[in-house]
C-alpha cells in the first residue's frame, strides 16, 4: 500500500460529518510535527481549523505556497445503498470506497505525503509550505475558511500562491483545472394574496398563478453573455411550496427558492434589481424577499502557479489541462480576495458526494506527485 493510499485510508475511516472533523487534523498535525511542521489552530463553534506551516516567508521576494482543502463531508445517506461501509475503506477494482474518497481526503492525503517528499529533500527550502484546513466546507461555511481569512486580512498574512485540491477533474486526472469560480446568490420569496374558494375567482388573489408567470420571466432571461472564462449567469428555481391543505381552497402565500450562479458581468445588486423589476413587471406588489450572498465571482489572473500548475500536469500525466470556471463553489472564493493566486486541482469529480463514493487507487499517487512538482516549481526555482 502506497503512502497516499495507505493516509486516505486512514483519514476515510475517521468519520468526519460537516462541521465535525472527527480527529483528521490532529492525525495530520502529529504526522507532519515530526517533519518540523508548525501547526496553528484556529477553532470557531464547532468548526475546526488548522494551518500546517513548514518555512517562512518573510521577505516581500519569498515565496509562499499554501494547499487548501477540507476535511469534513457529506453525510453517507442510507447504509443500505453503500457496496461498503461508507468509513470502512475498501479498495475494490483498483478504486479507493469510502465518503470522501474524491472530496476531498484523497486530495488532502496527497497534499500531505507531497508536503513530507518535498521537506525530506529539501528541509532548507526557501519561502513557505502551508497547509490549511477546515471542517466546515460542506456545511454552511461560515466558522471555516471564511473566518480564517478575516484573521489572514488583519495580519495581511495571506499565502502568496494558493492551491485549492477541491475534485476539478472531470474524465481523467487532470484534464480540468479551475481558474475562478462562479458566485452563488440565494434568494427566498414569498409572494402575499388572498385565500379563497377556487370556485369564486373575483373573490381571491391566487399566489400561486403570480408567481407562475414571475417564474415564466425569470428562467428565460438572459442575464449575461458570461465571457472567455465564465459562462453565462442562470438561475434554477430550487423549491416552490404553496396550498391551503384543501383542494378547493386558494392559498394565502406561495414561496419559491432560487439559486443564481452568476458571472462578474451579472453582480448581486445587478441581479436584486433586475429580480425586483420582474416581480413589478409580473404584477406582483406584496411580496417578501429575502437574499443570500454565498460567494462572489472571482477569477485569478495567469500567474506562477497556474503555469506551475499546467507544467506538472503535463510532466506528470501527459495531458494539456482545461482551465475553466465550473462547478460550483469552493473555499478559494475567500482567499482570492486576500491578494493570493488561486488555482484548483484535484481528483475525479463523478461520484463526489454520491453513495460508494470513489477515486482511482492510481490518481492519489499521481496527485501526490503533480503537486510536489508544484512546489517544486514555485519554491525552488
């Protein structure tokens, strides 16, 4: 057993359901200690949060490279549908089984043993390594990453390079590397009538027909054209719940939730508008509406890390990457702000957060390697 896939075995059968890390970080931080790595915990609630460091960086011309991952997942769901116990790992067919397989214990396995090859060969490296983790990425992600950037802003502490090994792969290990994401805005509404008896239509306001021809305007309308990098902003309504418990009643309130991903061409306050003036333009007066800013849209800028990035993935696996801004949010949406060059890579993305969840046994080794590569390129020249 590889040194990759013996650590994710090992961090896989920790259970670790979102915000509870289940002990994966200080199995990492005794492991890296006895490579001298410095480990600073930064709790919030329940949430924890650490920050594996190894060198320094303290001149404006050292370079710092932190990895970015998580160690919380999903919950499993019904046992019944797993082949395997969900924190039993199992290798099967040459496949790594177990909740986060792929999201992302596998990536952070090879963040890990990459971290230790590269310190044993080079334990005078200039600049910094670092490691950060959270155990809130897959909850509500308040007390994780975005917490620890408040702490990074007021140090002005952030890591020049960051790199994120949330699951960017999508057929082959590699082939996909994000450059930015899209951002995600929440929106709840409530739209306000009149119940009443279905058979006395001059006597009721019906919500539900309101919000039918509001839903008709909103998921036909083009927000943006996106551009070489993002594509265009789209919403998908997510719920819709309306009635009066009676058949032949009319409700007094209809409710819908939408979830836009939006592109830097389309902001929030753009999208509050534009929603507003389709709610006027939809007959629709009494209503209340409620907005959610999950992340804002960002992008990095090519820069050493993502040619670093390119570079491995080409000596390493031979391929020549897609860079896109796919998929849906991810923790680099905080550091991006801080001044850091973000850029995602990590396994296969098609079983993350499904039932026997999986990774190729070969890929975590393959990571572990592309990403000493990196640090190899951004620390030492």
């Amino acid at each position: 057993m590889s040194a990759t896939l013996e650590l994710a075995s090992e961090l896989i059968e920790l259970p670790s359901v979102t915000p509870d890390d289940g002990g994966c970080q200080r199995l990492l931080a005794d492991r890296l200690a006895n490579l001298g790595f410095a480990s600073e915990w930064l709790p919030y609630g329940e949430v924890s949060n650490v920050i594996y460091t190894h060198g320094q960086a303290h001149r404006p011309g050292d370079p710092s490279l932190w990895f970015l991952g998580h160690t919380d997942v999903v919950p499993p769901g019904a046992l019944q549908g797993w082949t395997s116990l969900p924190f039993k790992a199992e290798v099967r067919n040459n496949k790594l089984y177990g909740r986060g397989a792929a999201d992302m214990k596998g990536a952070v396995a090879a963040m890990v043993v990459a971290a230790e090859l590269f310190v044993r060969q080079q334990p005078d490296h200039p600049g910094q390594i670092g490691i950060l983790l959270t155990s809130d990425e897959e909850g509500v992600a308040v007390d994780g990453v975005a917490r620890v950037a408040e702490v990074l802003a007021r140090r002005n502490g952030a890591p020049q390079y960051c790199l994120v090994g949330e699951p960017s792969s999508q057929k082959q290990l590699g082939d996909t590397v994000r450059i930015g994401r899209r951002g995600s805005i929440y929106a709840q509404l409530k739209i306000h009538g009149t119940q009443g008896h279905s058979a006395f239509p001059e006597m009721l306001d019906n919500p539900i027909h309101r919000l039918a021809k509001f839903m008709a305007s909103l998921t036909t309308m083009q927000w943006d054209e996106g551009d070489e990098n993002f594509p265009p902003t789209h919403c998908q309504v997510t719920n819709v719940h309306a009635g009066a418990g009676a058949q032949n009643v009319t409700p007094e309130h209809a409710e819908a939730r939408i979830n836009f991903r939006n592109s830097p061409a389309s902001p929030p306050a753009s999208i509050k508008t534009r929603v507003e003036d389709l709610l006027q333009q939809s007959g629709i007066r009494h209503f209340d509406l409620e907005w959610r800013v999950l992340g804002e849209p960002f992008r990095s800028e090519a820069g050493n890390l993502r040619m670093a990035v390119v570079d491995a993935i080409a000596q390493e696996l031979k391929l020549q990457p897609e860079l896109n801004t796919g998929g849906g949010t991810s923790d680099g949406r905080f550091m991006a702000p801080l001044g850091s060059e973000v850029v995602e890579l990590g396994l296969l993305n098609s079983s993350i957060h499904q039932v026997d969840e999986h990774t190729p046994v070969d890929d975590l080794d393959a990571l572990a390697r592309v990403y000493k590569r990196i640090m190899m390129r951004i620390l030492s020249g």
